[in-house]
C-alpha cells in the first residue's frame, strides 16, 4: 500500500547527522545578511535530528525578535546520506526595499520580489527587482535558480542562478550615455553569500555620437568577473558599529566590431569602519572611515575601454568608491580626459572648446571619505531620527592619456592634476539598509575649470556606508 502523503511522518530525533550544509540565498539587506549567516553558523552545529530541530526553533524565533519577517528556512534532505540542507532566503511574495552596493561597487536601491510558483512544481526560484542608481540609472531585472540543484565544488555547494535584465543609463543627469538593451548572465554563489562568479553577455545602444561611434550602433561584449564581499555588525540596529569589505575582478572582450569598444580588465576594491564614538554603541555618534579604488587596464589586439565602462568622480549620491561632494555626479574630469583632440601643450581655443566633452571619465580612480553622524535633540519623524553629518572627502581621477605619477612632480602639481578633496556638513536621516539620506553644503577644493561644481546638494547614499 502507497503511504498517504497526509499522514505525519515519525523520525528519531537522535538520529545522527553526518553535515548540515546551510546556505543564504536571495537578495537581502546588509542587516538581514548578517542576522542569516550568523544563525547560519549556529545551524551549522546540529549533530541530530533533535537538535537541529531545537536549533531551528530558535533561529525562527530570534528573527522574529529581530523583526526579520521577511526570511524564511527552507529544510530538505540532502543528496548525500545523512545529511540535511538547510536555505535561508526572503519569504516567498513579499515586495522588499533593499539599498547596498552592486557588483561593481556603485550604490543602488532595488524594489524586489521573489517566488516558487507551484504552476512550475516548486522546482524553479523566481525573482524579479526594479533597481535605481542616484547617479541616474534605471534597470528591471529577472532572475531564476533552480531549487534542488546545486554544483559541487571543493565540497561546498554552489547555488546556480540566471538572470535577464535591462539598464538605462541616460534617466537623469548620468555621466554614461550608453544603455543596455539586454543582458544576460549565469552566475554561482558560495553558500555564505561572500563568493560569487558570473559570466554575462550584454547588448548596448549608444544614445549620442559625441564619441566618435555612430548614432545608434550596437555593440555586444562578454565579461568574466568574480566577486567577494562580506559585511559585519556589532550590533543589532540600523546603524550599529560595523564594517564592510569587497573586491572584485573582470575581464571584458568585445564580440562585436565597434569602434568605442574594446578589450579590458577592470579591478576593484572597496573597505569601510564605522566605530563609536564616546563609548556609545546605540544611537551614536559615530565616526565613519571609507575608501575604495579602480583601475581599467586595456589588453589584446583592441586595447581600449569604452564610453560606458570609464570611471567617474564626485557628486554626493553615489558608491563608497566614488563619493566627494561639492561636485555634481560625475563632475570631476582631468581635461586631457575630456577632450581626445587636443594635446596638454596646446592652448585651448574657441573650436577646441567645442570638442570638449565634460563626462569623458578616466581608467584610474581612487576615494576617501570620513563622515561623523550625530543624532540631533529633537523628536523621530515617523520611524527615523534626524541626525546632522560633518564629512571629509578626498578622490582623484586620471586617465591613460595622463597618469596620476608621469613624472616626479610636487604635491601642488599632482593635486592640480587628478586631485580633488571637499568638506562640508549635512542634515538628513540613516536609511534602514545602511545609507543616508539628506542635504549637504560642500565646500570643493582643489576645483579646476573643467570641473561642474554644485555645493549644495541632496546626499544619498546607500549600503554599509554613509
């Protein structure tokens, strides 16, 4: 007789476990990652069926404490004899607010779902994010993994996921005017979220011809990238002492013959500290420390980077890597960047002026910030406390037709060169994915001609960074 599948199933509950393989899967806020991997780690040590049950329990109800509704555990047996997988992702249906940094360490806030569908027999995972970039992009993207395949490699359980996706780049004031007209990648994530490597292939369109492309000619490329990140807190709340960490790495091809395209290796790293100050750890201050670097290094027989790829600098709505306010998003350009026409030597004259394109970018760029929030004596507007900001921000950017050391030079001559550095102070409240959010005066310096100054500002960043 089949058994009837309504009938509760009895089991031992001291029967032994030989692994637990407990991984983190789905988008999830800087705060929401930490609270998983370290219940994560906590699952990790059930040795019985009794105790991982017990240990489930208590996860369950820890994240229920800490108001994180919004995951789930997911518990099935695993392919290999006396083992169990456990998944700890975003519950199913729910639209989640998420804000942190991309693959390429650039800020962004997502508007995400995600879903089994039963039409599908629960064997594919869906997840759809709407996604806005302050520097002025715009992208819908669709993901799918399938939920009981995982690849084996080095004994860890990779988790497969494909993604479709689309970006405007042109929304409002972005310094890149190319946009993406379809991306597709295949991506695996070790299970503890830090590990990732992707390949994709993406389709662009360029919406001027100011760079030397036809108007409206597509381009296709390739890239292979890998990426670690990992994010910590001391404590439990929005805002608590903590720090975050990443470094990436790609290498691009083109696959279609045009002329702003070529090959290139693009290299990043991003590191921020927030520690408290006055021996508070609850609502603050605190002191917080960032810095992030890039570098684009052309290869093979089209060693060049194109339009879109070129790394900019300044403005306040942006990543940890490319932050300094007082300039407008994207502002800051070396002026042999900004005009290919006309050499260092040369005097600028009134038809070289026409030729000048003020978001040209550079291939190399590198940022500091140091910020200070203090929560203000006065009442909480809805769920968030106004809080006043005191920043220091420093950056430089160059391209390779200028580098940032050519030659042995004074400090004055490199600062003139690719320098800039702004002070300021703002007013505005924490965001609860990490961020800030509010308006800032900026008082640039080191500011040269070609450069689009704008002091006062709104300030939005997003991620485990102000």
């Amino acid at each position: 007789m089949a058994p009837d599948a309504d009938r509760p199933v009895f089991i031992f509950s001291e029967q032994s476990l030989k692994e637990v393989h407990v991984a983190v899967e789905g988008e999830i806020d800087a705060l929401g990652q930490y609270a998983a991997l370290k219940e994560a780690r906590w699952l990790r040590g059930a040795r019985t069926l009794g105790d991982l049950d017990t240990r489930l329990r208590r996860t369950s109800q820890v994240l229920a404490l800490d108001g994180r509704d919004d995951l789930a555990l997911e518990v099935a047996p695993a392919p290999e004899h006396g083992a169990v997988q456990v998944v700890i992702r975003p519950a199913p249906g729910a639209l989640r607010c998420l804000a942190g940094l991309d693959s390429r360490g650039d800020a962004v806030g997502r508007f995400a779902t995600e879903g089994t569908p039963a039409s599908l027999g629960g064997r594919l995972r869906l997840a759809g994010a709407l996604s806005v970039w302050p520097c002025g992009a715009l992208g819908a993207s669709l993901r799918f993994s399938p939920t009981q395949y995982r690849l084996k490699v080095a004994e860890q359980a990779l988790a497969p996921t494909f993604e479709i996706a689309t970006r405007a780049t042109d929304a409002w004031g972005s310094p890149s005017h190319w946009r993406q007209l379809g991306l597709l990648a295949a991506s695996v994530v070790t299970p503890n979220g830090q590990h990732t490597a992707r390949l994709e292939t993406v389709l662009l369109k360029d919406n001027s011809s100011s760079l030397g492309t036809t108007l409206g000619e597509p381009a296709s490329r390739a890239t292979l990238g890998y990426r670690f990140a990992d994010a910590w807190h001391q404590g439990e709340t929005t805002g608590a002492p903590g720090g975050h960490r990443s470094a990436s790495a790609e290498l691009t091809t083109t696959l279609t013959n045009c002329a702003d395209n070529g090959n290139f290796a693009r290299i990043g790293a991003a590191w921020s500290r927030t520690w408290p100050l006055l021996g508070t750890v609850g609502g603050g201050p605190f002191w917080t420390l960032s810095m992030g670097g890039c570098f684009l290094v052309p290869f093979g027989e089209r060693p060049q980077v194109g339009a879109q790829d070129r790394l900019f600098l300044g403005g306040a709505s942006s990543g940890i890597t490319q932050c300094v306010p007082g300039y407008k998003n994207g502002g800051i350009c070396p002026e042999v960047a900004r005009n290919q026409f006309r050499k260092p030597q040369d005097p600028e004259t009134p038809a070289s002026k026409q030729k000048l394109r003020p978001f040209s970018g550079g291939e190399a760029r590198v940022c500091a910030a140091s910020t200070i929030l203090c929560p203000l004596p006065c009442q909480k507007i809805g769920w968030a406390q106004p809080h006043a900001l005191c920043f220091g921000a420093i950056g430089g950017l160059t391209d390779r037709a200028r580098p940032l050391f050519s030659v042995p030079t004074s400090l004055e001559e490199v600062a003139s060169r690719a320098l800039r550095a702004s002070i300021g102070a703002g007013v505005g409240v924490p965001l609860p994915g990490g961020g800030f959010a509010g308006i800032a005066w900026a008082l640039p310096m080191w500011a040269q001609q070609a450069d689009q100054q704008q002091r006062l500002q709104f300030w939005i960043t997003m991620g485990p960074s102000v």
